[in-house]
C-alpha cells in the first residue's frame, strides 16, 4: 500500500469528504430561499409584509419583478423558488377591510426544499402586519387576519416526492454506470496488455477516447428509457415537456459522464484506482446536486461545487422538461454547463493519455 | 548501399529509473534480411524494439528507421511497421476475424474485408474466423497476431519472440513463411531464445545487460569469439565438468545431453586443462564451436563485467 498513495489518500479522504459532505453541506431545512416580488402596490403596508418575509429565515429577495410573464419565466428558469405577488390596491382593500389576497408561488418540484417555508408563511404573515394594524384598525387583525394568502405549489401541486426523485434517478443512475463503464477503458486495456498493441498502431488520442465513449451512448440510451418507462407507467411522473429534447439532453450528459470516466482512466494506474476515482466523483455527484437534498439548502462553497457537476444541471434540465414542460430557452441555459464540463473533461484526457507505455 | 538500409540507428538508450535496460546500442539492419535479436531475460530486447516503432520514449539516441527520424517520426513509423508482442496482445472478447477487422480500421487498410480475408486465407485460420481469441491455443494466438501484424503490408516487422511456446512443426512452417515473405523483400527483427531459429537468421545481435555484446552473420560472430571448443563424450561427464570448470584456461564446460563443451579463448591453456582428462573411458576431440557455445560464453563474460 506504501507504493499506492492513491489507495492511501482515498482511504484518508473519503471519511474526510463523507464528514464535510454530511456534516456541513447538507441540510433538510433550507433556508434563505431565493425570492422574487411582483410589487404592484407599494404602500407601507405591502412593504411591511415584505420585510415580514425577509425577517424570517426563509426568504430572501433577489429580485423585483414588473410583470406576470417574468415572474413565469423565472420560476421556469429556476432563478428563483418564490414568487410572492402583492395585488394592485393592496392597501386600499386592507384597509377597507376586504382581506386581499397575498400570492405566493412556489417552485415545487423539489417539495422538501419549499416545504418548511410554506409552513412558516401564514404565522409569519398574520403577524406581519400587527404592528401596523394597531389602535383604530385593530378591528382589521380580524378572528381569521387581516388578509388571505394564497400558496400556489407550482409543478408538483400535491408535492408527490416521486415526481422529483424519479427523474433524478435518471441522472444518478448514467453518472454511476457511465464513468465506471469507461473509468476502466484504458486501465483495462493496459492490464491486459492490449494498450501496448494499439499503441503501436498509428492512432491519434482523441480517436481512441472517442472510440471507447460513443458506443457506450448506447447502453445510457437503454437505462435512459428503462427509467423513462417507469416514471411513466409506474410512478405516473408527468410528462410536460417534449420527450425528444430530453433524450437529445440525454445524450449530451451521458456523454459528459463518458468523457469523466475516460479522463479518469487516463490518470489512474490500475483498474482499482480508476474505482476510487469513480467513487470520489460519485460521492459528491449524489449529494451535491440536489438530488438528495435541496440544493439550496447547502452552504456556498457546496453550492459551488455542485455546479461544476453534470448531475447538477441535468437534475434541472430533466425535472424542467418533464414537470415544468420546459423548452430549449430554458434548457439551453444549463446544457452548455455539461457541455463545457465534457469538453474540459475530455482535453484533461487527450492530454493525459500516454502514446508511449512508460 | 545506404538506400536500403531498413534500420540505422546509433545510441540507443533507455533507462528505467537506475538501471539502464538499453545502452548505447547501434544497430543496421538491410532491407528483406532477417535479422535475430538474441539475448538473456531481461537483456534489453523487448524494450530496443518498443523504442523502435515509438513505444517507449528513447532517453538518448539517433537515426532512421523506414527513412523516418526514429526519434520525431514514430507516427509515420508506425504507418509501416508491424510490431508482434512478446504478450498475447489482442482483445480475448473479440473473435478472430473482428480483431483483424480492427487492427485493419486502425490502419486505415483500404479495402478492408478483402484485405481480412485474404490474411485469413494466407494464414489458413480459416475455418476458425469466428472463434474468440481467448479461446485459441498458444500456436493459434501466434498465427493470428502474425496475420494481424501483416494485414497493412508493413515493410518492416518486429517480432518479439513470436514462437515462444509453439510446437516444432509450427515453428518450422512459421519460418518458412517468414523466409518467404523475406523474399518479396519485408525485412524482420526477430527477438528469439531458440538457437535453431537464430541459425534461421540472415545476422544476428546479442544482448546482454543493454549491451550489444556481438553481431553479424553466425559465421563472424563465432569467428568473433575467437573460442576453442573441446567435444567430451563418456560417462559421469558432470563429474569431470565440475573438476573441469575450476582449472584456468577453461571458460566453461557446457553438458548439450550425453556430451560435453568445453570451450575457452586461450587454446593453449585450455588443451592444457583438459589433458588430465582425455583418458578412458573418455573420447575427446576439437570441433568448431556452436552458436550456442558462444552466446554462453558471451554471457559469462559479460555477467563479469557487470558486476566489476
Ligand atoms: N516499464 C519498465 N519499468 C522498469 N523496468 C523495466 C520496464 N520494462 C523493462 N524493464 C527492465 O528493463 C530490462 C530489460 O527488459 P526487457 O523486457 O527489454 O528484456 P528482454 O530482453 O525483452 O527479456 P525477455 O527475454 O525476458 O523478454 C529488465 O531488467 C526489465 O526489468
Ligand atoms: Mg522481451
């Protein structure tokens, strides 16, 4: 084990991550939820609520929206999980006693990440405006609050947790099985002694890396519509989107998965470091991506890392199409992520791959 | 004289960390010769030809090979090359006739099912085209990476002991064939420990610890030795071969099954040595020394300067 550092290092460093990952990236309870304001009234009473909801730990205001159709385009996006709108006359109504309406909408696909904050508005809000609503227009706080609020769970209504981890499976299961399909090409190649013969053939690198990737699209195609057919038929996920611009997607993440497995490849030594590798970079694929836990419910620097990660963007990409009926606009944004993941990925590769066998 | 001159390198060196596995070697090999690399394991054979055809990196080095920089142009070398591993090197999932069709892709073998078929034809795998290659004996593997080496019509061929382990008979049809293709004029490097295929060979090298100890045609390189070879024949012969190897002027007494060599570079002394000895029941008498005399003499020699 003296002359494998790499075992050696896995063997310090897994624990090592495992304790980070789980002990300081992972949280159930997300907070600090990025949050959007369609602000069609904006009396003191409409700004006291605001700050209600930027008081509690739960929401946090990115941005001001004008209009509907943003407000639509960023929930789909998924700039944001929170659109709260506060209705033209707001204070007008509240006032007369006519209890508007508060909206909030929610980005539900995940519904453990919007869950608790959904729980927490309607103390949050009744209590809002207690302080406004003193003396004279005490009257207004009412046995049922001054005003009503109505939460909208965008995309995944009944907050079924299947619609979100389902597709996600997709994802996990190609990032497993396609960097360990290829995460031995080469290492097995060289234990066999067949490197030392196609080496001597006059082929360029990427030619040989391209060659151990592309078939392999095929066999992700095959998990890909194995899951697909079962989100369908037995777990009823909807189907918003366009099924052919999933599998397009598809092909580009399994690719990016292929390019990762192949790189690693090229870096290890042996068969059971080309293993680890796969492992190291599962590890944090499963729970940085969002598929575990909510995205946003991890510190920064996790959040970092997982946007390096393919699994990270197809996660979107495929809960997107398939629950918000997401088109290429929006997909586009995240699929040049993998894209240049594959790409850098893949130079690492060429440029590690050896054409002598020392 | 120069324009058909296959491989002209000089320096040729490699070092694994500190052992040096090849030094300094130069060697000239002409076109539709068949040239023997001999050695001892771990001489140095196997790591010469990968530096050939751009394998392993040469630490220092110059000259040709196919008219391209053996150092620059491993690439085009490649092109013309058909390099047979010491190891059984070919993909065991994969049947006979899809490791050709491989190899031939690889090369960019235009016309290629023609081309796998007619290597098929020629190496009479015929019947066996849809057996995988796991499954194929020794002497099959053998003709099969023979067949693929050839698929490209290569000019030139390294062979690293491509018989080892084949029978008799497979051997000897597989350096008919050799011969025959040396004669439309493909060139051979062929690293072997058997001494009837090195008497096979057009010329020969010898290698020991990197070092090119001999070369050239079997006649100079036993002329080379300048060795004197006593033939014994009798009984309890490994009796007077152990009292033999002590006495000066014996450089070894070799047992070749029911008779001694005895040879040494000193005649004089030597037929001194053994005069005790060429008494009943033992017959002695001078013959000219073999091949195989001289490479263990040249072993023994060497082995001595290493360790000095
Ligand atoms: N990749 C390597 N790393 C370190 N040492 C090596 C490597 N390849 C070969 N060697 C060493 O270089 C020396 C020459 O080895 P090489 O394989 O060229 O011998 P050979 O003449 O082909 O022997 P054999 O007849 O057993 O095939 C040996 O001492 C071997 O241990
Ligand atoms: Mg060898």
């Amino acid at each position: 084990m003296r002359r494998d550092r790499l075992t050696f290092g896995m063997i310090i460093g897994i624990p090592v991550v495992q304790l980070m990952l789980f002990g300081y990236a992972i949280n159930g309870d997300p907070k600090h939820l990025p949050t959007a304001v369609l602000l069609a009234d904006s009396s003191q009473y409409g700004r006291s609520m605001l700050s209600a909801l930027k008081n509690s730990d739960y929401f946090h205001f990115v941005r001001k929206l004008h209009n509907e159709a943003e407000a639509e385009t960023a929930l789909a996006r998924g700039e944001v999980q929170f659109i709260v709108t506060i209705p033209e006359n707001f204070s007008r109504s509240l006032l007369r006693g006519d209890k508007p309406t508060i909206l909030i909408e929610a980005d539900a696909t995940d519904p453990s990440a919007t869950g608790n904050a959904i729980a927490s508005l309607r103390t949050l809000l009744a209590s809002a405006l207690q302080h406004d609503l003193k003396g004279p227009l005490g009257f207004l706080a009412g046995s049922d609050g001054p005003i009503n609020l109505r939460v909208h769970a965008r995309y995944n209504p009944e907050g079924i947790s299947q619609y979100n981890i389902v597709p996600g499976l997709m994802g996990v299961v190609l990032t497993m099985t396609m960097v360990m399909i290829t995460g031995l090409a080469i290492t097995r190649e060289r234990e066999r002694g067949t490197m030392e013969n196609l080496l001597s053939m006059p082929t360029r690198p990427l030619e040989v890396l391209l060659g151990k990737i592309i078939p392999y699209i095929f066999v992700g195609y095959i998990q890909a519509g194995l899951i697909l057919t079962a989100a369908r038929f037995l777990f009823h996920v909807p189907m918003a989107g366009s099924i052919p611009l999933l599998l397009l997607v598809a092909s580009v993440f399994i690719a990016a998965n292929l390019a990762m497995g192949i790189t690693f490849s090229t870096l290890a030594k042996n068969q059971l470091q080309a293993v680890q590798m796969t492992f190291f970079f599962f590890l944090p694929s499963l729970l940085l991506s969002g598929f575990m836990f909510p995205f946003r419910g991890m510190p920064d620097w996790a959040q970092v890392i997982g946007e390096l990660l393919p699994l990270t963007h197809f996660l979107r990409i495929i809960r997107g199409i398939l629950l918000k009926g997401n088109g290429f606009e929006e997909v586009i944004l995240q699929l040049w992520q993998i894209v240049l993941f594959a790409v850098v990925v893949l130079t690492i590769g060429v440029k590690r791959y050896r054409k002598t066998l020392d | 004289m120069t324009d058909n001159v296959v491989i002209d390198v000089r320096g040729m060196t490699k070092r694994f960390g500190a052992l040096t596995a090849v030094n300094g070697i130069d060697l000239q090999v002409r076109q539709g010769e068949v040239y023997g690399f001999l050695g001892p394991n771990g001489s140095g054979k196997t790591t010469f030809i990968r530096m050939l055809c751009g394998l392993l990196a040469a630490d220092a080095g110059e000259g040709t090979c196919l008219d391209f920089d053996v150092i620059r142009e491993s690439e085009s070398i490649k092109r013309q090359v058909g390099y047979m591993t010491q190891r059984f090197s070919f993909y065991e999932d994969l049947s006979i006739i899809e490791n050709l069709d491989f190899v031939a892709r690889m090369y960019g073998v235009s016309n290629r099912r023609a081309a796998v078929h007619e290597s098929i034809e020629r190496l009479g795998l015929a019947g066996r085209q849809k057996q995988l290659a796991g499954e194929l004996s020794g002497g099959w593997k053998q003709r099969l990476a023979l067949a693929a080496c050839l698929i490209h019509n290569p000019r030139l061929l390294l062979l690293d002991e491509p018989t080892a382990g084949v029978d008799p008979k497979a051997r000897r049809d597989f350096w008919e064939q050799i011969h025959e293709l040396a004669g439309q004029g493909l060139t051979f490097l062929i690293s072997t420990h058997y001494m009837d295929e090195a008497e096979r060979c057009d010329r020969l090298a010898y290698l020991s610890y990197g070092n090119l100890l001999t070369s050239g045609t079997a006649a100079e390189v036993i002329a080379g030795a300048q060795l004197t070879t006593w033939l014994a024949s009798g009984p309890n012969l490994q009796v007077i071969a152990r009292q033999l190897r002590t006495k000066p002027g014996v450089g070894q007494a070799v047992a070749f099954g029911a008779r001694l060599h005895v040879s040494g570079t000193e005649a004089l002394r030597l037929e001194q040595a053994i005069a005790p000895f060429r008494t009943e029941p033992y017959s002695w008498q001078q013959i000219n020394p073999g091949l195989e005399d001289v490479f263990i003499h040249l072993m023994g020699n060497s082995k001595d300067n290493y360790q000095a």
